[in-house]
C-alpha cells in the first residue's frame, strides 16, 4: 500500500499501488485547492468502468507517474482534448465524437431510465465563454464572422490586431453580449444557431431538468440559478443564455463522470444508487439537489428553436463560496436521501469530510 493519509482508491477501486499514487494521496485535512478536490473525486467516481480507466491510462495525455500538480494539467489536458475537442478544426472528420459517448462509457447511458420524450431539460452557458471559445478556433471564426455579415453587424477581426490581444477580445465579446441583450428574442435565438453551427463539433452539454430548475429559471437574477446547477465559474459581468427542450432533441442522455467534469472543483460524484448526477447545490440556504445529465450539444437547427428569449447578466452580488462547507453539506444531503447500503458504505469509505 502506498504511503498516505487515506488507501489508494481511484474510481472507488482499491489499489495496493498505482503510477498515480503521488497525484492521489490527498490528505485528510481541508482547506483544500482545486486540484485536490477533484483528485478526491477521482478517487471516489464508481461511474467510471474498468474499461474506460484501461482507456485513460493506455492515452499519451498521462504519461509517468505525476505529482498532483502535473496529474492535474493532465486532467485538464485531457478535458480539452477528448471532451471538449478543442485541439481539433474543422478539418478533422465530421464523425470525431468526444470521449464521453465512447463504448467504454456504454454504462453510464441511460437507456432504460425512466424519461418520457416530452420531458425538459434545461442549459444553461455563458455567452462570453462560448465567444472566447469560438475565438481560438479560426475555422470556426470564420464562420461566425459569416454570419456577422449577415446580421450587417462589423467584422471585429478588422479592427483587432494579429492575433487579437486578450484585452480586444474581452472588450469585443462584452459589446457583443450587451448588443444581443439589447436587441432581444429573435436577435438572441438567431445567435445561438449560429454559435452551434460555427463550433466544428458536437461537445457535451450539462443539463438539468427544466422542472426542478424552474424556481430559479423565472427569477431576474440567475446567481441563485448558477449556485443551483452547482455552477461555480461564471463570474460577475458575465451573459449568460439558456436553452429549455425536449429529451427527444438531446439524443441519448449520459450519467455525467468527473471525466465529463474535467477540472471543474464544484462537481461531486453522485452515488451508486442514483442513475443520473446530483447537482451540489452552491446555496446555503437551499437544500434542494438538482438532476443533471449529459448529451451531446444541439444542433444548430435546435439550439435556435429552443433558446430562451432572453440574456441575463450576472450582477456584483453574485459571489460562490469556495470554502469546504458546500461539500460537507451536500454530503449530509446525499447520506439523509441515499440510505440503502452500497450508497452508505461508499459514503464512508470517502469520509474525508
């Protein structure tokens, strides 16, 4: 066994060593950083199979044998590269489908849970993280500059240097955000198509269902929306913008993993006996959990008809406490609603408060 504070778990497997033992030997005692956090998550993820753990080893992404720090570039790396599809153009071929609908991810879909077609989802995104995205893919620039043209609005690349330093692109992006709120319903769901059809691939998409979401859906202010999807990056300033749809658009429906979750400190594991994820609500004074799944992105077809008329912007009052305490409620949450005895013993064996 591996020296350490707790045993060598990784996905909720025990192991007598493994090249990731330094990466994983998280400590007992918080506070914690980010990276720690989602080494514990690792650990803990009895969704990931034997076959898909082969198929991360086995990828050049994680080579060695990483302390924590460089484990977690490696997380990251991954999460951009086979997730996200990032390091791919559109020149790659059409069918280069992210990691997360492989075969060895075949057990989390969910087939036979209980959705009827005409069930809602709900997702939520950031309007500036999907234009900073879109920014680093010239393919796909090109394309959304194309529409720009259409819409009669100026090319921003004219205007830029380059490359486009990050204070252009940030400046760019804000008053774009803000034009598009201005100019309302039929002006935003004509930018989301267009956004889904400038990205060269399909990447997964997180997604609550629109029922449970719906009290903080219909608020003005979307920080309490953002603590309730367990959403703990978007920051003050930004735009966000929100699609609500039937489960028969999405396509098949994944329990979400910390795979899908990359570097992402406010996921947590949802246990054995629930067949899709458990959001970890970021609101103290909610003790309501969330459903969420996974799919693959709308097509742009989709992702125009379903948009919510409306963009809104996250205001100074929307502050996420990053502190232990969200996890040490959301774990008492779990132990009150999971009460059968392989969600118990998995608890346990990852009491590490």
């Amino acid at each position: 066994m591996s020296t350490g504070a707790l045993p060598m778990y990784l996905f909720d497997r025990c192991h007598a060593s493994h090249r990731w033992d330094r990466a994983l030997q998280v400590g007992a005692a918080p506070p914690l950083l980010d990276p720690q956090l989602v080494a514990r998550n690792w650990r803990m993820d009895h969704r990931v199979a034997d076959a898909r753990e082969t198929s991360l080893l086995e990828n050049d992404i994680f080579s060695g044998t990483p302390d924590l720090e460089i484990w977690a570039s490696q997380v990251n790396r991954f999460y951009e590269k086979q997730i996200q599809l990032r390091s791919f153009t559109s020149d790659a071929p059409a069918s280069l489908m992210p990691d997360t609908v492989a075969v060895h991810n075949r057990n989390n879909r969910l087939d036979h849970y209980q959705l009827v077609q005409h069930d809602q989802l709900f997702h939520l995104a950031s309007f500036n993280r999907l234009l900073n995205g879109l920014m680093s893919d010239r393919f796909g620039m090109h394309r959304f500059r194309g529409f720009l043209l259409e819409m009669g609005w100026d090319d921003p690349m004219l205007e830029m240097s380059s490359p486009p330093k990050i204070s252009e692109k940030t400046k760019w992006i804000e008053e774009m955000a803000e034009k598009v709120a201005a100019e309302g319903a039929e002006t935003i769901k004509k930018v989301a198509g267009a956004l889904m059809k400038a990205f060269p691939m399909r990447i997964p998409w997180w997604a609550a269902f629109a029922e449970e979401a719906v009290p903080w859906i219909d608020h003005e202010d979307w920080s309490g929306l953002c603590k309730a999807l367990g959403i703990g990056h978007f920051l003050q300033g930004e735009w966000l913008m929100a699609w609500e749809y039937p489960v028969s658009v999405a396509g098949p429906l994944y329990r979400p993993t910390v795979v899908e979750a990359g570097k992402d400190p406010f996921h947590f594991p949802s246990p054995p006996g629930s067949p899709v994820g458990v959001v970890m609500n970021l609101d103290e004074h909610q003790e309501v959990a969330l459903r969420e799944v996974v799919h693959l992105a709308l097509t742009p077809v989709h992702a125009h008809k379903y948009c919510l008329t409306k963009m809104v912007q996250l205001g100074e009052s929307h502050v996420v406490d990053r502190s232990m305490l969200p996890r040490q409620r959301h774990k008492r949450r779990l132990a009150e609603e999971f009460v059968h005895d392989p969600d118990r013993e998995w608890l346990a064996r990852h009491d590490m408060h």
